[in-house]
C-alpha cells in the first residue's frame, strides 16, 4: 500500500527533493500528496509546484498557533495524509498537533540528537568542539527535537569548519537518512518502547 505523505518546510525545501527523489527511485511505498509551508516565499513551494505536487502557503504571521495549526492540519486531513514529514519547518508543533497524527510524525535535525536542539545546531556543535556529528531522523512529540529516534548518520568535524562547511557535510547525509528512515519505518515492523523505536 502506498502511504500518502504530507511534508511541511519553511524554506529551500532540498530534504523534500531527497524524499520525493528517493520514491520516485521505488523501494519507499510512499508519495508526497501535498507540500505545504509557513512561508508563501518558501524555495521548497516552488519546487513542489514544478514536480506537480500539490501545494498549499498557509503563513503563520497574525494567527494564533492554534488557529495556524487548524489551518495546516485540515489542509493534511484535505489531501488524506497518513504520514507527516517535516523537512525545514521552523514551528514547534502543540500537542494537539502531535496527537493528530500520533507516531506519524517525522523530523529531520542536522545534529546527533539529544545533543544541540533547538536553531543553529551546527553553531552549537563547533561552540560546543565536538568532533563528530551529523544528523538525526525522528518521530516528533510535544518537545523540541525531542521524540524517539529512528535514524541517525554522523560525520566528523574537522579544524577548519565554519557552520557552513559542517551544514553542508551533514546535508549530504540528511538526504540519505531521511529517506532510509521512511523506507524503514514503512517497510518493517516496529513500536516506540519507551524511548527506543524497536524494529522486528
Ligand atoms: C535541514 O538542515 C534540516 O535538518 C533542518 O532544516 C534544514 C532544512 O533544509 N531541520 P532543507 O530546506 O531541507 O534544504
């Protein structure tokens, strides 16, 4: 059965791309039904459109986050999503948000979770001088980049990096992860057993 996908992005939208390419390669038994954002300007919107993909700006500027979320939720429910996949998308979700897909929810963050949530991982991480991180493909709770983990890929840190060249070493992992965490997650059996995604 083809699982219907939903992604939500505020931006360039490249780990959509990374999804959607992965799909249409075969192997994830998933299709992005609707793109939508928080940001009529977002890059990824555009993209969306020149695939053919349904899309939908829902800006969140001057709604309450109830309002927005009822707004982006219903747009979901619309296009029959089962699977909500958030590439870029710079909103903590509430758990009434959460609750509307329980574990079908899923996030990509450019760091090895728990450490560094929250904005600018990779800033932390070279404040921080570590020499390893990477990134991390989760089911999403009520907290920040706080539900359990189902994927992670990691890369070294080297002297010379700046956000940047770290940003860019961990994306080229991210576009990899991502779409192995879907696959994964839809091709296998599993549970949340605590804070452990448990396969087989
Ligand atoms: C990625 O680094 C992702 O981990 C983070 O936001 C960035 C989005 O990039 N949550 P893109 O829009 O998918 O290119």
């Amino acid at each position: 059965m083809t699982a219907r996908v939903g992604v939500l992005l505020s931006g360039r939208g490249s780990n959509f791309l990374a999804l959607h390419e992965a799909m249409e390669q075969g192997g994830i038994p998933a299709r992005i039904v609707l793109v939508a954002a928080n940001k009529a300007g977002a890059a990824g919107l555009q993209k969306a459109l020149e695939l053919g993909i349904a899309t939908e700006a829902l800006p969140h500027l001057g709604l309450e986050r109830r309002a927005h979320e009822r707004r982006v939720i219903a747009a979901l429910e619309r296009a029959r999503v089962k699977w909500v996949c958030l590439a870029g998308y710079m909103r903590l979700l509430s758990p009434d948000f959460v609750a509307a897909f329980p574990q079908r929810i899923l996030n990509i963050h450019p760091s090895l979770l728990p450490a560094f949530p929250g904005l600018d991982a990779q800033d932390q991480a070279l404040e921080h001088g570590v020499k390893v991180s990477g990134c991390t493909v989760h089911l999403v709770d009520a907290g920040l980049d706080s539900g359990p983990i189902v994927v992670q890929r990691s890369v070294p840190v080297t002297d010379d990096d700046t956000a940047d060249s770290l940003a860019a070493r961990i994306l080229i992992e991210e576009h990899k992860a991502y779409p192995a965490a879907l696959r994964r997650l839809l091709t296998s059996k599993w549970r949340v057993a605590g804070r452990r995604v448990r396969f087989g």
